[in-house]
C-alpha cells in the first residue's frame, strides 16, 4: 500500500498540472548519496510487472518485488523549519520523502562534503 500525505499530494498535485503531464508516479529505488540506497519518486509509465495504486487522481507505481521488500510506503513533503541543524547538508530545503515499513539499506553516515 502507499500512502500520501496532504502535503505530497499537494505540491505533486501542482508540478503535474504546471507541466501538463499525465504519466505516472513511480515508487524506485534511488542512489540517495550519504546512506547509499533510498526510496524515491520520478514520472514514468506503467508495466505489467507493476502494482498500481491511485489516490486523489495520481497515480503511482511500484514493481511487485519492491513492494513486497519495502512494505507499506509514504510518501511525505517536508520544508525545512529552521531547526535542523548540523547533521547532513544533503537533505535540506524542500523535499519529498519516502519511506516504507521495510527501508531498503541502512543508513551509513555522512559522505557529502556537509
């Protein structure tokens, strides 16, 4: 199952209008830099290897086997609020975050220069 937040649904709500795009949401695993593999999110059409999932007219995509990896998944979008401080550089400002019962890989420290 993925679940999206009002935020997410929000601010994916408006890119895909703006940009007049009808494709798909995928649910993909993502080089994510400072802990190594992460779930994210891109524009991208459907296969049959897939599992679909529509919310509030978006829909999104998973491949089968990910999703019985992850587990349930969430899908967030957060903006910074002044109070993270030190920690990783790479993920400040605004951002979608996604997130699964299961994560796919630990996270394993800092390597972006922060």
């Amino acid at each position: 199952m993925i679940k999206v937040t009002p935020e997410a649904e929000q601010k994916i709500k408006e890119f895909l209008e703006k940009n007049n795009i009808d494709s798909g949401i995928r649910v993909t695993v993502m080089e994510a830099g400072c802990s190594g593999a992460a779930l994210g999110i891109i524009l991208d059409e459907a296969t049959e290897e897939d599992r679909l999932f529509s919310h509030q007219g978006i829909d999104f995509l998973i491949h089968k086997d990910l999703l019985e990896e992850t587990g349930n998944i969430t899908i967030d979008f957060v903006e910074p609020d002044g109070s993270e401080e030190g920690g990783c550089a790479c993920n400040s400002g605004a951002r979608f975050v996604v997130t699964s019962d299961r994560p796919v890989s630990p996270a394993s420290g800092c390597s972006c220069g922060a």
